[in-house]
C-alpha cells in the first residue's frame, strides 16, 4: 500500500468519516419537490366523497354504483389528495409545525414523488404532471399524449388505454438522510402505503387500477425527466375504464425534459443503494415481457391449534374518515384489542390486489408472522396467518411482549401493541423467480399489505404503527415455520395511548445480549 505516515490526509478523512451524528439537520433534504419556474395548476377542493366503509375499500369489493364512471379531474383530485395529499397540520412544542400526509411515511420525511400521465380528461388536457401536496396543484411537465411512450416501457397495452397512470418515484436521499443504506426498503413500504390508500381509493369509487412493477427504467424516467439515480421511477398504476380510442396518439420520439428544479441539500452517497437499484432494472420490453411471470410460493405444511377468523365484522368508519384521521402510534395502551378486530383486519387487509407480479394462483409473495400479546379470545403466543383458508396457526403460546420489543429493535411500541405483525418472505425464491427485481417487489408489496393494515385499524378505532426490526432474529424467533424466509416488514396494532409519546425501552434480552458482549471471550 503506497501510503506516507506524513500523508496527514488519510487521518483526517478518517475521522471526518467515523464522526458521530444524531441527525444532521443542516442538511435536512426537503419533503417536496418545487419546480420554481413552473405555474401551478390548482386542484379542485370539492372532491368526490369516500363514504364507502374502510374494511370493504380494502378489501377491493369495489362500489357498484360507481362502475364505469369517468375519470376527471375532480375524480384525479381525489385520488391524490387521498394518495398522497396533506390531510392536517399540528404545532409541537419544540419542532413546531408538522404536515401529516394521507400515507404513513418512515420518520415524516416522504421521499415519494406522484406524477400524473394521462389522455384528455374533463377539466384536463392531455399531458405528463407533477403533483405537489404542498400546494395542491399539478405543474405541467409535457403537453401531448404520452400514455404510449409508457406503454413501449411496459408492454402493456393497459397503460395507453386507461385515461390516467399515476407514476410513482423515490428521491432516495430524503430517507438516506435518516435511514442511510437501510432506507432503499423503506421507501418502498413508502410507496406501498401510498398504494394501499390509492388502491382502497380506487375501490370506493368503482375504477380499476393495477400495480406494475415490470418496466424499462430509463425509458419510463426519461418521461418525467428523472435522472434515475438521485429520483428514479419505482412504480405505476393505470386507472379507469380501457379507452381504446387511446391506442391511437403519438408513439413518436420523446424529447429531453428541461425544467429546473429547486437544489436540494448536499447528499451523501450510499453505494449500496445505488449497486441495487442498477441491478434491477430491466432495459429491454423484452426482459419486461419475461419477468412478468407470477411465482406461486407453496404453501407450509403446519400443525398445531388452528384458530378461525370471526365472522363477526365490527363497526368502521368509512375510508375517506380513516384517512383523514389517520396518524402513526407512538404509545400503545397495553389493552386488548378483540377477536373481531384481529379478524377484521387479516381478513380484509390479507386480499390479494391487482399487481402484474400476482394472479389467483400466486397471491401473495408474503407470509404473515405474529406475535398476539393481547387479543380477547386468542392465547398469546407466536402464530402465522393462512390467507388461504383464513385461519391463525398457533406456533408457541406464551407471553412474548419482552420479545416483541426486542425484536422491533429495542422499541416499546413492539412490547405495548396487541398483535405485532411480521410479514416474512422466502426471499431466495423470489429473486430466483423475479431476480434483483424481485427485490423492489417483494418490499413493495409488503408495504401495501402493511397500509392496508393501518388502514383497517384506524377504521376500527385502534392504532398502528411501521417499524424497523432485527432481520436475523425475527427469523430465529419464529422457526422452524420460518427458517429460511427473512423479514421483510413489521406493522404493530393496538389501542393508542391516551398519552400519545414515545416510551423509553429496554428489553431484558438487549441487556442481556450486552451483559454477554462483555464477556472475555476465553471464559468457558
């Protein structure tokens, strides 16, 4: 190694690089995206009510009344408003003013960009949009159709018929910021809560919408003018009734996009990230076309006390007051939440979605863990949950709420909650299936299934809250059933607290674990 005890340089940088931060809030990045030298195009606030109950929104069972409806711009207003709109503000003492948005984001710091790509709407000529929460308006990014520019990127011929795709994609340096390499997961569960509410959305007003995960990257983020790397597209959903019309505009060549944008802070590079993301892209229709074959995950071979679901269905509130009222637990109220709602929210929040990477013979890429601490009817102890014959499969019982902390990384909101979901998955067949890609998917998923969750829970007047977890010994707690899979997401579910605050923690297993680090590794 050519290096000089003289090159003082090598010290410094070193110690630069190992500084201890708690957050560097100097370099906080933004929570939007402003496009300064673009007019705003403002959305109607009279929008279309989500008075249809919450549980059957979820659920996708869809407003028959609604069937068929056109998708116009008070409809288009609704669906982000309700996706990704600024639903209240509150003062605290200390941060001062905060924004909660329709969808959970991990810490507030929203790294999920939505732009609208659509033919002629009533209200809205045909182009590619920005839409910003901060203002609730559009900016127009292209005029023209461009819905079959997304149509070559997807091979499908679903997003040049449906009147309007929504796009949605990360600037991964507002998770970075907090969550450094880590937070590539996170903003997927992002984007997958966000796609709950949509989906939910969708359902209450009777139009179609499917998930796709399988595209050309560069070609989709050469649309709306993304560079792939600091933001890059990770998802889209056509919505509405097919217009075949549509088929007809413009496949043409697609101009560079030059609109500024406002800077944003200086952003460190997490070449993890980065590998991954290049990884799985697909370049070609081609690949597009071959990757999108649903895998079946075989279902366990279990035994042991199996628990049906309850048919009883509880009081809910409708979607449009779930989210709206919505806000993530910080305390939960060690009370037991009853077999009615436990049930309500596997059977609703579990319902297979419209996704080109599902169909009815492979559902769901996910199997669902959990740890009952407190549910009228149910013994506590460890289970997994059967979608498939809707049924709770008692793995351990006992009382695991110590665990439950630990495992949720040392955090109390995992030892208060009644029921801490694990949602696992057999992560070596998925990417054998899907390869790299299947990555981005399986998180995705994992975070709709996780919003639907919280959705169905403020519905029924209890909390929830995403949390971050130890992968390797969620894995341990609950073999064998889970030997071989990894944790993918962890949604906690209970009463919240009247007293609505973080509660310090320490589970006996972290001190533990701490007292052996101590060891001398000689001691036998």
């Amino acid at each position: 190694m050519d290096v000089s005890n003289r090159d003082i340089d090598i010290a410094n940088r070193y110690h630069t690089a190992t500084k201890r931060l708690y957050l560097p809030l100097e370099h906080k990045p933004l929570a939007y995206k402003p496009y300064p030298e673009l007019s705003p195009i403002f959305l109607p606030t009279d929008m279309a009510s989500l008075d249809m109950p919450a549980l059957k929104a979820v659920a996708n069972l869809g407003s028959p009344e609604r069937v068929g409806q056109t998708c116009n711009l008070e409809i288009l207003a609704t669906l982000l408003f309700y996706t990704a709109g600024r639903i209240r503000q509150r003062n605290f003492t200390g941060a001062g003013t905060v924004t909660f948005r329709a969808a959970a984001s991990a810490g507030g710091l929203y790294p999920i960009e939505v732009y609208v790509v659509c033919g002629d709407l009533p209200g809205l000529t045909a182009g590619v949009y920005h839409f910003s929460p901060i203002d609730f308006a559009l900016r127009g990014l292209r005029e023209g159709d461009y819905r079959l520019a997304l149509s070559q990127a997807v091979g499908d011929d679903l997003a040049a018929a449906a009147p309007v795709t929504l796009v949605f994609s990360s600037v991964f340096w507002r998770s970075a910021w907090k969550y450094q390499a880590r937070s590539y997961r996170y903003c997927f569960w992002d984007n997958g809560t966000m796609g709950a509410n949509l989906l939910a959305a969708t359902a209450a007003l009777g139009l179609p919408a499917k998930v796709l995960m399988g595209f050309v990257d560069d070609q989709v983020n050469h649309v709306l003018g993304l560079d792939g790397q600091r933001e890059a597209s990770l998802c889209l959903v056509p919505i509405g009734q097919a217009d075949e019309l549509a088929l007809t505009g413009d496949m043409g060549h697609v101009p560079p996009l030059a609109v500024e944008t406002a800077p944003d802070s200086e952003e460190i590079h997490y070449p993890e990230m980065s590998r991954l993301h290049a990884a799985s892209a697909l370049s070609a229709p081609d690949e597009v076309a071959t990757w999108r074959r649903p895998v079946v995950m075989p279902p366990g071979r279990r035994t042991g006390l199996r628990l049906s679901l309850a048919t009883e269905v509880p009081d809910a509130y409708s979607l449009g007051q779930a989210i709206r009222q919505r806000g993530s637990t910080r305390r939960f109220a060690r009370e037991a939440m009853s077999h009615a709602q436990l049930s309500a929210i596997l059977a609703h929040a579990t319902t297979s979605f419209e996704a080109d990477f599902l169909n009815s013979e492979g559902p769901t890429l996910l199997s669902p863990y959990l740890i009952v601490n407190a549910v009228e009817g149910v013994p506590s102890g460890s289970y997994v949950f059967s979608p498939s014959d809707q049924t709770l499969i008692c793995l351990r019982e006992g009382a695991f709420r110590e665990e439950a902390g630990h495992l949720c990384f040392e955090q109390a909101l995992g030892a208060d909650a009644s029921v801490v979901m694990f949602f696992m998955a057999d992560l070596e067949a998925v990417l054998q299936h899907f390869g790299n890609r299947g990555y981005r998917t399986v998180q995705l998923e994992a975070g709709v299934v996780g919003g639907k969750m919280y959705l169905c829970a403020y519905a029924l007047g209890l909390g929830a809250s995403g949390l971050t977890f130890f992968d390797d010994e969620v894995t341990a707690f609950f073999s064998p059933d889970a030997a071989g899979k990894r944790a993918i997401f962890v949604v906690a579910l209970g009463k919240t607290a009247s007293e609505n605050r973080v509660r310090p923690f320490r589970s006996r297993l972290g001190m533990k674990i701490d007292a052996l680090s101590r060891r001398d590794a000689l001691e036998s």
